[in-house]
C-alpha cells in the first residue's frame, strides 16, 4: 500500500505586538478601559490575539503606570501567550519599536496591532498573517466611501481616485527582519508615523492588501463607542 507521506503545514513562529500606550486625548478618557459589554477594550484586543491560533505570543506596549494594570488584566482573562508588557514611546513609531525589540528572537512574522480596535476578527488576523508569510508585509484596508478631495485653505487643488483610495487598519504583518530594520530607521530618523506600512515603505519595501472590514474600527472619539456597541450588540456580546 501507497502511503503518501502527509506534508507538514508550517507557518513560522508569529508575535504579536498590542500598541496601547497612546494618550487617548480625542476620547477624553481612557480609551483603553472603558467597558464594552463587560470587558474593557484593552482586554478584548488581547482576547481577539490569544484566541487566534495564528498567534504565537503577545507583547503589549503601555505608558510605565499601566504595566501593572494591562498585566493583571490579561492574568484575569486568561490571556495565556502574553509574553511581556513593556513601556512604550512618546509616539506610535516608538511604541511599535519598544515591542518589536521585546519580540522573541526565533520569531519570523511580527503583527502589530492597535490595543484601540477590539472588535478585530480571526478572519482578518488570518489573513493578514497568511499574507505577510507570502509577501513579506500585509495590512487590512477597506475602501473608502465618499469622494475624497485634496484641499488647501479651503480652496480645492484636485479629486482623488476613489477606487485606489483605502483605510488602512491592523494588524499589519510583517517578515521580522523587515520590520526590524524599518522601525530601527525611522526612529533613527525621528520619524512620527501614523502605522507600520510607513516604516516599511521608506525602505522601499512592497506592502499588500487584505480585507479588513468596517467593523475593525478604531476608537478614537465618544462616538466611536455607540458604533462599537451597536456592533458588539449584532454579534450578541452586549
Ligand atoms: N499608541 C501608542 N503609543 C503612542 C501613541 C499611540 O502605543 N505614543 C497607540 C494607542 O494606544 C492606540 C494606537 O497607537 O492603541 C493608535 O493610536 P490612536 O488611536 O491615535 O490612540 P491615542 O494616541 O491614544 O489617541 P489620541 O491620538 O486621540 O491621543
Ligand atoms: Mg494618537
């Protein structure tokens, strides 16, 4: 009998690094303990990591007076592949920096995600880490909706394509090596960007696509959270 030997799936080792030392100043709160359905948005983002077998570990990035805060409450909910929650930086790009250099060595794929969209999905993790083992650099987008035009000084200068025209959102994945390099260069550069794709795109690297979905919002004003709330409300988690 012909047994034909069963081909190992392997995927290689995959960080994921939570951003979550923002100030939260358009919110005018915390953004990152207000409860959604009974669980604060920082716990939710670590649950949506831990329970992606796509993920290996977690690292979560905070202002230093949250560390003891984030680690109990991922001790609590059970968040098993935390490997470390450390300070971050003055801004985003030194935040995802001080993750990335808490990563494991061994590790080959790095997801950085913002702790302030809880609402992320399996699926979009999936992708996005599948793509970024394929092509080096992925991130979820959606398309945007309404015309978009360039404008200064109240005076229009052009319309914008619509249809090449994408939100970006997170996580975005990346080979580790690329990422390394990208975000030790613009903190060198003292660059303050607003994602990681930025990073990765000044070293000329290509960065692909995913769906993401409208529902990965981000919290980033009071509204923000009846949007939440109505979506959580859908899935039946209020
Ligand atoms: N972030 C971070 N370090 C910073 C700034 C932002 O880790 N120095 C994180 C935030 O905690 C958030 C994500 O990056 O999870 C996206 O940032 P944003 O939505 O702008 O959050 P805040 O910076 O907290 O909000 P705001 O800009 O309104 O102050
Ligand atoms: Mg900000």
């Amino acid at each position: 009998m012909h047994i034909k030997a069963k081909k190992l799936q392997t995927r290689p080792y995959c960080s994921a690094v939570i951003v979550a030392a923002g100030s939260s100043s358009r919110m005018g709160e915390d953004k990152l303990l207000i409860e959604l359905g009974g669980r604060t948005v920082i716990e939710r983002t670590m649950l949506a990591f831990q329970s992606s077998e796509y993920i290996d570990e977690i690292v979560v990035v905070t202002r230093g007076e949250k560390i003891p805060v984030f680690a109990g409450i991922a001790r609590d909910a059970g968040v098993s592949k935390l490997k470390s929650v450390v300070t971050g930086g003055a801004d985003r790009t030194s935040s995802s920096w001080a993750g990335v250099r808490e990563c494991s060595e061994n590790a080959g794929l790095i997801a950085i995600h913002d702790a302030a969209r809880p609402l992320v999905t399996g699926e979009i993790i999936a992708r996005a880490v599948t793509a970024a083992q394929q092509r080096g650099a992925a991130a979820p987008a959606i398309n945007v909706k309404d015309t978009v035009r360039q404008a200064r000084g109240g005076r229009v200068l052009r319309t914008l394509e619509r249809d090449e025209l994408f939100l970006m959102q997170t996580p975005q994945v990346f080979r580790s090596d690329l990422i390394r390099a990208a975000l030790s260069e613009a903190v060198k550069l003292q660059l303050s960007l607003t994602d990681d794709c930025a990073a990765v795109m000044l070293l000329d690297a290509e960065v692909f696509l995913v769906e993401g979905s409208e529902e990965n919002l981000k919290l980033t004003t009071p509204s923000d959270i009846y949007a939440a709330e109505s979506i959580l409300d859908r899935r039946g988690e209020l």
